[in-house]
C-alpha cells in the first residue's frame, strides 16, 4: 500500500522543562539576578544589552539612551544639585569696581538649590525605577527566547501596549502629570518646612530640623499651639457644615424641582445655574461691598428702621462665621442640584413602583430607596466637596479676609489652614511655617478622606448598587 510522504515537521523551539518556566508575574530583579545569563547581568550595568543582544533592537537603543541621558545629566547638574542640597550655599552678594563700574555677583540662592537638589533626587529615583524595568525586561526576552525561540519584536510590543497593556499607555501622561506637578511640588514645600525660610533669610537659608514644628505647638510665641488649634477646628467645622448644609440642601430643592407636579422644571434648574455661570470672584467681591458697615446691605435696614446700628457681618466673630457659611450655600447649592437631578432621573423606576405596590410612604421610599442610591454614588462627590471646602480659599479670602482678626494675631477667626498658610507665606514671608501648615493640612485631608472613601458602599461595593 502507498503512503503519502508527512510533511517536514518544522523547527520548533526546544521543550521548555517545569523547573525552567516563569510566569510573567515573576520576571522580577532577584530572578534577573539569580537565573539571567550573562547578557541579562550585562543589562545592570549597560540598559538595553540583552535586548540588543535578542534582536529587540528599538527597545534597547532606548533604553541605552535613557541610561546616557541620565549619567550626562547627573555628570552636568545633578551631581553638582546634590552636593550642594546639604548646605543650601553659602556665598553671600558680593560686588566689586572694574574699569569704574560696580560688577555684582548674586551669590547663592538657597530656593533654587532646593529646587535642584530635589529635583536631582526626584530625578533618581524615578531612573531607579525604570532602571528596574529595563532589567526585568531584559531577562523577559531571555525567557521568551527560550520558550517560544525569539523574543516579541518592537511591533508586538506596541501592539501590546496599545491593546492588553492600553491603560499604561492612556495613564502613562496623566501620572507624569502628577509627579511633575504635583508630587515634586509637594516634596519641595516638605523640605522647606525643615529650614529657617522666612522674611529675615531670604536669600540664603540652612536647615533647621524639628524647629518649626516645635515653634508651632509652643504654649508662647506669636503663632502658637493654641492658633493653630483654633484654626484647625474652625476649618474642620467649616468643612462640615459647608459640605453637609449644601447636600441636604441642595437635595432638598433638587427633589422639589424633580417632584411630578413641579411646573417649569427647565426655568428654575436655568435660575439656580445663574449663579455658577457668574465668576466667583466678582460675586464674592460685590457681596463683600454689600455687607460692610457702610454698605448696601446695612444702609437699607437702618433706612427702613429695622436695625438702629450697622450688623457685625464681619466684625464679630460668631456674625462673621454665620456669613461665609450662608454666603458659601448660595454659591455651592446649584452645583448640587445639578448633581442630584441627574442622579433623581436615572433611579431605576421599578424600585419605586415596588415601594408604591408594598405599601410604602413617601418617607420610607426615600430613606429605603432614594438616599441610599444617592449616597451609594456621591459618596466619593462629598469626600471631594469636603476637601474642596477644607481648601476653599475663594470663599474666605475674598469675602471676609479672614476678618475679624484680633489685634496682634497671624489669623482671624474665619481664616482656614489655606488662607492663614496664605498670609504667613505671601504676606509675611514666613515660609517655612506655611510648609508646616500646608503638610498638617494634607495629612488632614488625607486621613479624612482615606477613612471614610474606604469605610463607604461606593468602595466596598463597586460592583454596582443592590
């Protein structure tokens, strides 16, 4: 009997052992370290080697030329920044007369070498951790090699990064973002909070450790442990109140809107979205006219007869906390109402036609169905609401300043954390008091926000609402 030839097997990649297989979750420094062959080891030392050496030519050559952009970095400026981060400087002003005329030489400026310094070392770090990657993706290629008998080509790759691994490429901008603009920003004012940075070393500064966090909870001094703590409080009051008042609020006329028979539904969404169509800052500046002693406000009650003297909008301390919280819900209860009617109008239908059909009220559907759904999907709204009002500079400053603010006293009794960190820093030029401030105020914000953000049903359910 004939038989058909079989057709050539084709070449096929050696069988990979058990012991030798790797999942991807494993291509890790240690393993790099311990199980790379010596082009993976090379790749420590000189980026891009092993994948040069398997062909991944593009991905190499950038990797290598990261390497030398760093090392020529940190060989120019960096190196230099880093050295000089530990004295801030020290050469004052100098001048001296050449042909006549006085030639000046600025000397150090201890900002900058904070900045350089800081930034040298924001720098490394983020070269540490992509020197990581490199490694590891060094000894990737070396396993794949092995496994599948070549490592993926430069067009895989961004096949790769544009399908499976599409989120690091879409976050990859917004987090450099972060780092550049926020987190270095961040770092820069925490090491300042460590110096003597103030009106009387503006030029040159040293570090002064725990100084500033021990001026700052002292029983004596000009700003004190018993300022800080009243403007603490008031700010977490302040907090409270502003964000939980225009909830409720805002909840209340946003379900009135909402209500079946509520006619020009369109016409009052439109009046209260007047308000946030109006810039902050003119509406806060003429209200601040408005409520003055002398002010439109206080000229037409005393006109009309109902008050004989001008009302203490600013000048007592309970009137003027009053004000900014009232002033505050005719300017953050619009943003909530639209927020609510959007969520109102999507509650699926079904769950109140099942209330009606069981015989609930109009109190036990909204406490079993309304508030829970609104509060499912706007708990992580009222954490940033919450931590918008614990920075709500517009709000305070311009309209009471802070005001009243006793005699000899840094902050009125309406100053938040920001605002006082404001006239400490731009006012005062006490710098390195405002750093201190401004970390107590992240690590408030961070500890409240952590807390809660975790302990709600929008964190341990995101599954969806049930």
């Amino acid at each position: 009997m004939e038989t058909t030839a079989m057709p050539r097997a084709a070449k096929r990649a050696p069988r990979r052992r058990k012991a030798d297989y790797i999942p991807p979750s494993r291509y890790t420094l240690r393993a790099a370290a311990t199980q790379g062959d010596a082009l993976t080891r090379l790749s420590f030392l000189v980026l891009g080697a092993g994948n040069l050496a398997r062909k991944q030519v593009a991905k190499g050559l950038v990797f290598l030329a990261i390497e030398v952009a760093y090392i020529a970095y940190m060989v120019t400026a960096g190196g230099p920044a880093l050295a000089m981060l530990g004295s801030l400087g020290s050469r004052t002003q100098t001048k001296q007369k050449i042909d006549g005329y006085w030639h000046y030489d600025a000397g150090d400026n201890s900002v900058l070498l904070m900045v350089y310094g800081v930034a040298a070392v924001f720098i490394t770090v983020l070269f540490l951790v992509f020197w990581s990657y490199a490694v590891r993706s060094a000894y990737k290629a070396q396993v794949l090699a092995r496994e599948t008998g070549k490592a993926p080509t430069f067009i895989e790759d961004l096949k790769n990064v544009t399908d499976r691994n599409a989120q690091v490429t879409f976050m990859a901008l917004p987090v450099a973002g972060i780092l550049v603009f926020t987190v270095l920003p961040t770092l820069i004012m925490m090491c300042i909070a460590f110096t003597n940075y103030d009106s009387d070393h503006v030029l040159l500064f040293d570090w002064v450790g725990f100084k500033n966090f021990t001026q700052l909870f002292s029983a004596t001094g000009e700003i004190n442990a018993a300022q800080f703590g009243s403007v603490l409080a008031w700010t977490l009051i302040w907090a409270f109140f502003a964000t939980f008042l225009n909830f409720f609020l805002g909840l209340f006329l946003a379900m009135i809107i909402n209500r079946r028979t509520t006619r020009l539904k369109g016409f009052w969404r439109a009046v209260f979205s007047l308000s946030i169509a109006v810039p902050q800052f003119v509406s806060l500046l003429v209200i601040n006219q408005m409520l003055q002693p002398e002010g439109a406000i206080n000229r037409l009650l005393m006109s009309w007869g109902w008050v004989d003297s001008p009302l203490p909008f600013f000048t007592d301390t309970m009137w003027a906390r009053v004000t900014v919280l009232v002033v505050n819900l005719w300017i953050g209860i619009p943003f909530t109402i639209m927020q609510i009617t959007g969520i109102l109008q999507n509650i699926p239908a079904e769950q109140y036609e099942a209330a009606t059909i069981d015989g609930a009220n109009w109190w036990q559907t909204f406490t079993r169905i309304t508030m829970p759904y609104l509060v499912f999907v706007l708990t992580p709204y009222l954490i940033t609401t919450f931590t918008g009002n614990v920075n709500n500079f517009n709000v305070i400053y311009l309209l009471s300043g802070g005001n009243p603010t006793p005699v000899g006293d840094t902050a009125g009794k309406t100053d938040l954390l920001i605002t006082w960190l404001y006239k400490l820093t731009v006012d005062r030029g006490d710098y390195n008091l405002g750093a201190v401030i401004g970390i107590f105020t992240f690590v408030t914000l961070a500890v409240v926000s952590l807390i809660t953000y975790r302990s709600s049903a929008s964190y341990k359910n995101e599954g969806g609402f049930r």
